[in-house]
C-alpha cells in the first residue's frame, strides 16, 4: 500500500528555514505533538497570492508506514491544491512497525485538532478544514471523517480540548473494513501479511474501521478506487459508500475502469481533477 504521488516535485530555494516560491510558502516540520521522546511533524504549504482561507490535511501514509522526504520534493503533489488557493498540511504519524494503527489514528486526530488550534497562526478558517490520503492514508482520512470528536474540555492539554472533526474527505483506494484485513481474519488475502500495522486483534479492528463508524453526520466524502485493484479491491469503496448512502452522507463513488491500486497518466491527471473540484465545492467561502 505504498503512498502515490501524483505529479513530480519541484526544486525551490531555502531561505530561514522556510523554502519560498512566488505562489508558494513552505513551512517545514512544525511540531503538533510529541510521544516517546519524538516530535511528531508536518509540513506546511500555503498559497502567497490566492489563499482561499481553507485548509486540507493530507495524510502521509502508506501500509501505515509514514516516510519523511524533503517538503522540495512533494510540493508538487499539492500544486493543483495551492493553485487554488487551499493550504496543505502534510501530516506524518507514528510509523509502522514500531507504532500500531490506533496510534496512528491517535496521532492524524490530534493533528486536526493542533491546525484548528492554531488557525489563525495558519490564517485558515477552521470549520473549512478537509483531508485527504491514498490507500493507508485514505483509511486514516475515512476514520477523521466517520469517527472524530468535539474535544475534551476537561483536558489539561488545550489541543486535546480542541474538536478534530473535518469538514469534508477524499479517500482514494482506501481500507474501509480492517476486520478482513488483520491476521485473525478468516480469508484474508496472503499480501496483508507483509504489512505488520495490520498485526491486530479483531476488536481493535472493529474500533479502527471506518465502515463500523458510518452516522448521518458524517461530513461529504469523495471515494476514488480502480475497479482492478488485488490489494484494497473496490468492494471497500464500494460497501462504505452504500453505508453513506442509507445515513444519507453526502458521497461520490468514482470507479476508475482497469486501475489498480494506483493511478497513472490519464486516470491519475482526472482523478486529482475530481479530488480538487471536491474540495472547492465543500470548502468554499
């Protein structure tokens, strides 16, 4: 389940830290929270000529596996988002092996929460937040989309009293049901076992499934899959958008003809197309 990339990155300058283009500020590894002696990070691109005062979170991820690289190298992926306007935060969480999916989810909700907190840091508006992620990655946007909370405001800590709910999704060839994913499953397909985040108990992948997770609140979500993918099939997609539909979510279900689990060319050019038309119809002003 590795992360796609979707275009190529682009070169730019350094100066203080901050990389700076004409249309594009970099802010790299900004810290929004700590656990195990590590800082947990993401970096920051935002739009210096037609910021749109909405933020969209993509999740750095891949068979739970979340791999720093240079923010240089993946400004290209968000270039069709901060051409328009949108700032991205792009979240990296506790890797696998060493940390389990719950605390990856843990962790991309706490980011939610710590870019609400910080809005007016990010000069966003916070209730126009939205995610996004490709295959491990879309697992953990479905779970910010269909299991979020309002925050504690008991907590000592003032992120964790800070809502982590989104406003709207876009999950590409994402898990939806870990529950045939994880090792006790009956049938599951002999290519999971090559990925130790899926090294889970039955009840704790009931509680990390976004399918169990589905309630009319949840906010408009886009889910884009190949109807050829062997590794996450588009049943996944398929079954989470008919639970949207009977809770009367709105939902889109874009099935790509022949794709697998990636995109490429053509099927990769119009399927960001649709992620940022989506992003744009529920995030505008």
């Amino acid at each position: 389940m590795r992360q796609l990339g979707l275009v190529c990155g682009l070169v730019i300058g350094l100066l203080m830290g901050t990389s700076v283009r004409a249309e594009v500020t970099i802010t790299p590894d900004v810290v929004y929270g700590h656990k195990s002696g590590l800082a947990m990070t993401m970096d920051v691109f935002t739009s210096t000529e037609n910021a749109n005062g909405a933020g969209v979170m993509f999740m750095v991820s891949g068979g739970w596996y979340s791999r720093w690289q240079p923010p240089e190298q993946m400004q290209g992926r968000f270039k069709p988002l901060t051409d328009k306007g949108f700032t991205v935060f792009a979240v990296r969480h506790g890797s696998s092996p060493k940390f389990s999916i719950p605390e990856a989810v843990s962790d991309v909700r706490r980011s939610v929460r710590f870019v609400r907190l910080n809005a007016d840091r990010f000069k966003i508006d916070p209730q126009r937040l939205g995610v996004f992620g490709y295959s491990a990655g879309g697992h953990l946007s479905l779970m910010l989309g269909t299991a979020s909370d309002d925050g504690d405001p008991a907590a000592s800590d003032p992120v964790e009293r800070v809502s982590n709910r989104v406003a709207a999704v876009v999950a590409f060839v994402a898990p939806t049901d870990l529950r045939i994913m994880v090792k006790d499953a009956p049938d599951r397909l002999d290519a999971y076992a090559r990925f130790p985040a899926l090294d889970l108990d039955l009840k704790l992948a009931e509680e990390d499934s976004p399918l169990v997770h589905v309630t009319p609140d949840d906010p408009p979500t886009l889910l884009i899959a190949g109807d050829k993918d062997d590794l996450v099939p588009i049943e996944h997609s398929r079954t989470i958008h008919a639970a949207f539909e009977k809770a009367n979510v709105m939902s889109r279900l874009i099935e790509v003809a022949g794709a697998g689990h990636g995109f490429r060319d053509e099927d990769a050019r119009r399927s960001t197309e649709s992620m940022v038309e989506w992003f744009q119809l529920q995030l505008a002003p």
